[in-house]
C-alpha cells in the first residue's frame, strides 16, 4: 500500500496538490517558536499570525499524524480532525549493568545551536548554578548550528564541554 507522507515542517510541500498516492500529513508542531526567535520583525509577524494559521488550512481534510497531545490540540484549532498520535521513541537493547555516575554532577544540552532551541539560557542557567554551589559541576553541550562558534567562544570555560554535531 503507498501512501504519501508530507512533513509540513513550518511550510508543507503541497504535496496533496500533485502525488497520486493518498497523502498524510506529518505535522510535529507548530512552528511559533520559530517565527519568534528566528525571523525579524515584520516577517515574525507575518510568519506568525498570517503564513502558519493560512498554509496547513487546505490540509485540514488530509489525515494527520503528530507526535504529542499538545499539537494535537494545536492542530484542532487550526480545523484538523481525526488526529493520530504517535509517541516519538526507539527500541533500544536494555544495558547489561547500569555504569558508575560520574564523580562530578554533569548536566547536559542536547539541541540545534539555534534561538529558538535556547541553548544560551541552558548555558546562562549552568553558571548561575556554577557561582552558586559549592560543588563542581560540568555541562556537555552537543548540537551545531549556526550559534554554536558564538557560543563556544561567549562560553569558554573548563567545565563546558561542546562536543558539535553528534
């Protein structure tokens, strides 16, 4: 059985208007965050409060899938109907024994280098923590993107790890 599957990431494809196989639309979030954090302004608002609202509309009598009940709900609003949840996850082999934790309490970003992510208010967060105990902490940061030279250099430390694209 073939079926379509359009990934409306911020903009869909518009694949309803040319595939010949039955379409379904794959619809992780919305993209508010994106228009915020990423674009300027007019273009945030524009992106925002007219583009998103207008672009999923034609796909409300397609069959969506997503990830959470918190999209979901986005997508009711926008009009979408019969909305098909489907966790995110992965089958992994259990460990054998569970390692030994670190000597050293480590936290850990995992993300795109990007605004919208937040990977500055994590390392912002971790030296806050870092000037206020009295313990020695470390964070691991792993993700690229176009923050993360800025990042590197405004965050240079002993005890900040940037390991880039995992």
């Amino acid at each position: 059985y073939a079926v379509a599957i359009d990934e409306i990431n911020t903009r869909p494809f518009n694949t309803i208007e040319f595939a010949e196989e039955p379409v379904v639309a794959l619809i992780h979030q919305k993209a508010e965050a994106f228009w915020h954090y990423e674009m300027p302004f007019p273009l945030d608002y524009v992106g925002r409060y007219i583009l998103e609202p207008y672009w999923p509309k034609k796909y409300t009598e397609t069959p969506p899938i997503t990830a959470s009940e918190s999209t979901k709900n986005d997508l009711e609003q926008l009009g979408f109907q019969d909305i098909t949840v489907v966790p995110e996850g992965i089958d992994i082999e259990p460990l054998e024994e569970v390692p030994e934790k670190y000597d050293t309490k480590t936290l850990l970003f995992i993300g795109r280098m990007k605004e919208a992510k937040k990977p500055e208010d994590a390392l912002k967060a971790f030296q806050k923590l870092d000037e206020n105990t009295e313990q020695e902490l470390k964070m691991e940061v792993a993700g690229d993107g176009y923050l993360l030279e800025k990042l590197k250099q405004k965050y240079s430390q002993e005890n900040i790890n940037f390991h880039g694209y995992v």
